[in-house]
C-alpha cells in the first residue's frame, strides 16, 4: 500500500523546519520547549514537541497526546513510540510528536485545564483567551501551520472505557483513509464538534483522526498496543518509512451510528457484557440492585450493534450512559472501507 501522491506537503524539507522560531535541520531529531505560562509559583510550564526532520521532501505528521491531562493512555503511547525509536531513521517528511499537552491536568490528574476549561473546546483558540484557549491558540498557529496529517490520541472519560477505536469525518476522504490504514478494531463515522482540534485541523486543511482507547487514569495494554500499531502502519503509508503494515485487528467493524443505553434505576451495577462485544436486541447486559438486597432490574439492549465503550462504574445514578453501542455497523473483510 502506497502513500505516494496522497499528500501535497504545505513545508520545504529541503529547508529547516521552523517550530516556535526553532530551525531544526534535516537528518536531526530536536526537542523543542513551548512556553504554555507559568504555575502560581512563577515555575514555567512548556510543552515538548520532538521533532524528527528527514530533511527530504514529505509529508509532516503530527502526533498528539495529553489534550486531555488525565488521559494518560495517549501519552504512554506517544512515550513509548519515543522510546523506541519509532520515528528515528526517517526515509523522508517529518514527525512532530507531543506525549503531553495538557501539563496542567497531567499533574492535577485532570481532564481540564487550571482554569477548569478543556482544551478541546477551546479551539481555534485565542492568545489573550483563557488559558486553555491559549494553549488551543499555540497549537493551531504554531502546530497546525506546518503540519500536513495529525493524530490525536485520547481515552474515554472518567470509569468509561472505550474499546480501541480510531473516529474521523466521514466527509474528509483522506482522514478516513487515515482511519481505515491506523488499523484499530473499531473505526467510528463521527462527526465535527465544535471548537475541537478535529475541527481546527479540518479547517485548514490538515486531514486529523482521533483514536480512542481505554478510560483516564489507568494504562490498558491493549490500547497501548493498538496505539502503537497504528501509528506504524500510517507511517508505513505514507512511505515515511519502510517497514511493513503491522497486522491489523481480526474483527474490524465500521460504525456509522452509535448510541448510549443508560441506567433506568440507580443502584450498584454491574456489567455481563463488555466493550468489543457483539449484542443481540433485548439481550441482558448487565443488571442494576440497589444496596438493600430488594430490587433488582436488568439493563436491556434496545438494539443489536457492538459495544464500543462502556461504564466501569460499579455505583451508578439513574440516567448514567451504561454502554455505548454502534448499532449500524459492518464487519470489515477487506483492507478498504466499503460504503454501507
């Protein structure tokens, strides 16, 4: 599978690659500090950006993790490709990689910024905004500007695993190539949201998926794994380097719609079925007592689909989403997407 043409590179490799008025020459790899402010302590917080120049000609990718601060299955991914050398060697373009974007939520094991705002609504962002707007502002002059693909790594929110999953807009051909090569069990047609990275990339032009992959505050191996695959076999696409596409999931599913069943009791929960399942409609799932060993009730898929995330809460409020479940889906058999 080939990557040749598929990209129009916005930089001139032949050049330095300037990030943050830092000239990174060709055949080095550099690591750029970003000043993102400062702590109440007057302590400086920057952003690291390792840049890998092949000082030849192609695509710049961008890989993020961290948006989210507790979301730290996006980071180990990004540390470990780091760590292992995986964009070292490069047989042309550039890497730009981020583990971690969010320093502010990563040391107060939050989603949000110190301000309390999250990072991923905040875009395109604004300089003299609210910091997480700040933060969104830097990455889309900054980041953006020069970057031609990105990937943006996330979890599922707090107690929400969600099964590895790669999401992208249906209406971008190119991210959704992006998406079908990444290789992930699970790809989900998803829509723009507002004032997201996603949407900030798409707006100039920069195709960007977003992989999803176990819950915030707890590393899952499998995720890691699939993280890691994933931003080899996208590499290997676009011929930045020469490695084979790893082997992808044996159970692929393209997800066109999905919906969340919630709790229709408060009570203790617990799960019979989980993420990367196969449900049946009316099928018991899961079921819900309360703490005095007096009522019980079962939680009912409403439809058939695939269960795409779910809720680790053992104690949970009435109206609390349980699972969430693609119930317009299709195996895929092939190494293409084919239109539903």
């Amino acid at each position: 599978m080939s990557g040749k043409f598929f990209i129009t590179p916005k930089t001139d490799l032949k050049k330095d690659l300037m990030l943050d008025d830092v000239a990174v020459k060709g055949g080095t790899h550099q690591i750029v500090r970003i000043n993102a402010g400062k702590l109440p302590s007057d302590n400086r917080i920057n952003v690291l950006a390792h840049v890998y120049n092949s000082g030849i000609p192609g695509p710049v990718l961008l890989i993020l993790a961290g948006v989210h601060g507790d979301e730290i299955n996006g980071i180990e991914i990004v540390r470990r490709a780091i760590e292992n050398k995986y964009f070292e060697n490069l047989k042309k373009g550039a890497v730009i990689a981020i583990p971690l974007l969010n320093v502010y939520g990563f040391i107060n094991f939050s989603r949000d910024m110190a301000d309390g705002k999250d990072v991923n609504r905040s875009f395109p962002g604004h300089l003299n905004g609210s910091l997480a707007s700040r933060i969104a502002r830097i990455v889309t002059l900054k980041l953006l500007k020069i970057t031609d693909l990105a990937i943006d790594f996330h979890t599922g929110g707090s107690e929400r695993y969600n099964f590895p999953q790669v999401r992208y807009n249906h209406a971008d051909t190119k991210s959704e190539k992006i998406a079908e090569v990444f290789g992930a069990p699970i790809l989900l047609e998803n829509s723009l949201i507002p004032n997201s990275f996603r949407k900030a990339a798409f707006d100039q032009k920069v195709p960007a998926v977003v992989f999803e992959g176990g819950e915030s505050v707890r590393l899952d191996s499998f995720s890691i794994e699939t993280g890691l695959k994933g931003i080899h076999n996208v590499m290997e696409f676009l011929e930045l380097k020469d490695e084979e596409i790893s082997s992808k999931a044996q159970s692929r599913y393209l997800v066109q719609k999905s919906t969340w069943l919630r709790s229709n009791m408060a009570g203790m929960f617990l799960w019979l079925k989980s993420s990367g399942q196969v449900v049946k409609k009316n099928e018991i799932i899961g079921v819900i007592n309360d703490p005095y060993g007096t009522k019980s009730v079962d939680v009912v898929s409403k439809t058939e689909g695939i269960i795409i995330g779910h809720n680790n809460a053992s104690v949970v409020n009435l109206g609390d989403p349980l699972f969430h479940i693609g119930s317009q889906y299709k195996v895929i058999n092939t190494g293409t997407i084919e239109k539903i």
